[in-house]
C-alpha cells in the first residue's frame, strides 16, 4: 500500500462525490430517489476505511487544529439538523464516521467518500466568502452520504465484491492527478471506469442540492451560502478550465440545476436577501488556508506586501483582518520574525472587541513567537486555562519547548477521555509523556494514533513494544499500565484481522 500512498500524494479529492452544493430549498418538489444499494451500510463503512487509511498516509493530508475547529463548528450543527429532520438514519449515525479531512492542495474541489467521510481541499476553503458559503458545501456532500448516493452508484454500476471496489476506488483517486501512479492499483481501464462510476447521476445532485438546502436554516445558516456557492461555480466554468475547480468537470452545471435552485430561494430571491457581510474570523480563516495550501514563495512575497499597498487603509476592518493574517503568517513562512510579529500585532488592534477574530490573533502571535524559538513570549501570548483543542496542542507544543511538559497532561488526558479518536492529541500525548520519562505510556499513545487513523497493523506493532518494554520494568505504575496494552492489544489484534481478511 506504500505505493497508494505515493498515488494519492496531493489527492485529497476526487471523482467519487466531489460536488459543490448547488442550492435546494426545503420544498419537495423532487422525490427521494429511495436506497436501491445492495451495499450494506457496514460493508460501505468498511469500504471507507479503507481508504481513508491510505488518506491519512497522504502527504498532503492536514490536521490544522485552527481550520478543523472552524469546519467542525460549521459541520456538526448540520449533522445535528440531518439527524433532527429525520435525513440521518438511526443506523447510519451509528456506523458512519462522520469524519471531515482536510487536504493542503490549492484546488477547490470537496469530497464525500463511503462510510460518512468527507473532506475539502485547502483550495476550497480559500476561496468560500461566507461560513454560509462554506456550510453550503458541506450540506451538499453530507446529502450525497446521507441519501446513499455512493453505495448505489456501486450497486447500481458494479457487481465487483466491495473488496475489488476499495481497489479500484483508490486507483480513480490516483488517476485524478497522477494517471501514471495508477497502474500500482489497477489496470488503467479499470480506474477509468470507476471515476465515471463515481459521478453523480443529474437526479442524485438534484437530490442532494435539494436536502442540503433544507438543512442551512436549521442548522443556523442562511440558504443564500448556496447562492454564493452557485455565482463562484458560474464564474469558474465560464473562464477556468485550468483543473483548480476539478468538480467543474465531473459534476458539470446544468440549466435545469441553476433554475431549480433559483425557484428554490426564500421569497424575494436574490433581492430580497443580500449576502451576508463578510466576517473578521472567516476571513482571517480563509487566508490561513491559502497561506498553508503551499502558493509558493513568490506569492507568500505578494501577501507579505499587501498591508503596505495603496488600497490597503480603505478595506473595511474584515477585510483588513484577511490582508494582515495572511501576511503575518506567510512572514513566519518565510522566516520572516520580525516581520510576522510586527503584522500579528497590528492585526489585534483590527480585530480589537471581537471576540472570534481576537482569538485567532491571538493564536497566530503565539505561533509567530513560537516559530521564531520564543517559547516564554508564545505562551504569554495565550490565555492560561484554555482548553479548546488549537489551545490545547499550542500549549503542548509550548509546554515541550520549555521542560514544563507536567502542565498539560492532564488537560490532554482529559480531552482525550472525550474525543479518543483524535490521532492528533495522541500524537501530542505521546511527546509529553516521553519528555516526563514515562515510556511505556509514550508507546501506548503512539500505538492509540495508529488506531485512530485505522493502522491497526502499526497499532498492534506498537501494543508489542509496549508489551516488551513492560516485561523489562518493575514499576508498578508500569504493571498497570501493561494490562491496558494487553487489553487494547488483543482488541485492535480483532479489527486487524477483519480488516485483512477484507484483503
């Protein structure tokens, strides 16, 4: 599988549900297109492990706690709105994942993948002008999953075992960037066939814009973030064709779509409902993506720039917010410290008295500090006690750098009694317990990031080393810590052989 993860290097998306929400309202016009998958939702679940364990193997792959906090604040109000009007099923909810992966790749592109992941490009979140923009695209794919338009694309164009088809499924995300990569997975025919496989039927997007759509107001977000989505897609499809919109090409617009969504609006249309202001935080988020989606050093040179530029003292404060994010973080970048803390600084005075935008500041002089080797001033920088999860693992790395690893272990340990899944944290977890000398607890916490990122093969490998290294303590701190890797180990040893009998 080394060889995927090399395929699928810069592939976050893909042909296989890669779609912008077009918009949809909440009246019914269109029928449910009905489940008509002989897939079931265990075997697509499994399916989408699968995967997703190549995905997490991907360079590109991102876990940036400040836009992965943005995203989940955006995608759980609208799995709680899917749940509450009755679109998420009791057993889906259940076996699904749920999971939103970010990839560092400038095109704009998203995806929805078997078993309830999905995930966006860096490209995409750059370029969304509102959280209702950005909702807009998560309702649409959440929709695709939701309504089984994967597992019935599968039934309905394959008679492969779900086995063939993770295969195959892999080779079409290889063969959207590298076609040559391909031939590691499949033959070059095959992959071709599934990335048309994986094409949305016009009546499965029509489906989705429609129960997107009615999700927005539930889940606190203006239907118009479809409007916005919509005016970028036309913009895109009449003068790009350079591949950075790759969803353009696999999920072309049609007239039907565009009056459909436009019928679909609250009463008044366009008119009536102006879009909505742009927000300091979503701003200063939008540039985060594309500073760390890796532009290159020239435009990092242009961001840097900007705050100095003519235009610059007539932006309104939002706006100036992006201009001044983008700038200090690509300063840090390009190892520009002085530079970057002289813009983060003037960037709180911008965003002085609103509290979303002052504490993404605030984080980003701290990392500025940090990134420069000035661990005593990144910590100043944070509000002690902070435990939300970009706080969280900046005072982890903070607290590293400075010997006082002691201070966040509990913190840690606590986040991580509540979200065990997060590879991140355990990674964390992992360097704060070496740095107290505490070994056998390291090896655990490392074996924990495996699991969470569905390596069951390294997992059980780092449960062994565990094991090892307990034989040869006499703590007995150490004694009870070796009976919960025996415990774990015997557990993930099970996933590990269902995952290679599927193989």
């Amino acid at each position: 599988m080394a060889q995927v993860a090399q395929a699928l290097a810069a592939t976050f998306l893909i042909a296989n549900g890669a779609v912008l929400p077009l918009p949809v309202a909440a009246q019914a016009s269109l029928p449910t297109l009905g489940d008509g998958s002989d897939l079931t939702s265990s075997q697509e679940r499994r399916l989408g492990d699968r995967i997703i364990r190549e995905l997490y193997r991907d360079p590109d792959y991102i876990d940036d706690p400040v836009i992965a906090e943005y995203v989940q604040g955006i995608w759980q109000p609208l799995i709680a709105a899917s749940r509450s009007r009755g679109e998420l099923s009791a057993e889906l909810d259940e076996r699904f994942a749920w999971e939103v992966l970010l990839g560092r790749d400038r095109t704009v592109n998203a995806f929805a993948l078997p078993g309830g992941y999905l995930g966006l490009h860096l490209g995409l979140v750059g370029v969304v002008g509102t959280r209702d923009e950005l909702a807009s695209v998560l309702a649409h794919e959440l929709s695709h999953v939701t309504q089984r338009h994967i597992s019935r694309l599968l039934t309905q164009q394959s008679r492969q075992t779900p086995l063939l088809l993770g295969a195959m499924v892999l080779g079409a995300l290889a063969a959207s960037k590298n076609p040559g990569a391909t031939q590691a997975l499949v033959v070059g025919g095959q992959a071709l066939a599934v990335q048309n496989q994986l094409n949305f039927s016009r009546d499965m997007e029509r489906e989705a814009d429609r129960v997107g759509m009615s999700l927005m107001e539930p889940a606190g977000f203006a239907p118009q973030g479809f409007v916005g989505m919509f005016e970028k897609l036309q913009q895109a499809n009449r003068i790009n064709d350079n591949g950075s919109w790759p969803y353009l090409r696999s999920h072309p617009l049609t007239t039907q779509r565009i009056a459909d969504m436009q019928s679909r609006l609250p009463s008044g249309g366009l008119a009536a409902h102006p879009p909505a202001p742009l927000q300091a935080e979503h701003a200063m988020v939008t540039a985060r993506a594309r500073v760390l989606s890796n532009p290159g050093v020239d435009v990092l040179r242009q961001w840097m720039a900007e705050p100095q530029g003519t235009g610059f003292a007539a932006l309104p404060s939002a706006r100036k917010a992006g201009v001044l994010y983008a700038a200090a973080l690509a300063s840090s970048q390009l190892r520009d410290a002085a530079g970057a803390r002289r813009l983060a600084q003037q960037l709180q005075g911008v965003v002085k008295g609103d509290a979303p935008a002052a504490r993404l500041a605030q984080l980003l002089l701290a990392e500025v500090e940090l990134a420069d080797g000035n661990a005593a001033a990144a910590r100043a920088a944070l509000p002690a006690g902070d435990t939300r999860r970009p706080e969280l693992l900046l005072h982890t790395q903070i607290a590293l750098r400075t010997g006082q690893a002691q201070e966040v272990t509990g913190p840690l340990q606590t986040w991580l009694a509540v979200h065990p899944r997060d590879a991140g944290a355990w990674q964390a977890m992992a360097g704060v317990w070496n740095a107290q000398g505490q070994a056998l607890r390291a090896v655990r916490a490392e074996a924990e990031m495996q699991v969470a990122r569905y390596d069951y093969a390294a997992a059980v490998d780092r449960f062994k080393a565990g094991q090892d290294l307990a034989r040869r303590s006499t703590s007995a701190e150490d004694h009870f810590e070796a009976s919960i890797i025996d415990t774990r180990l015997r557990d993930v040893q099970l996933l590990l052989r269902e995952q290679t009998a599927e193989r």
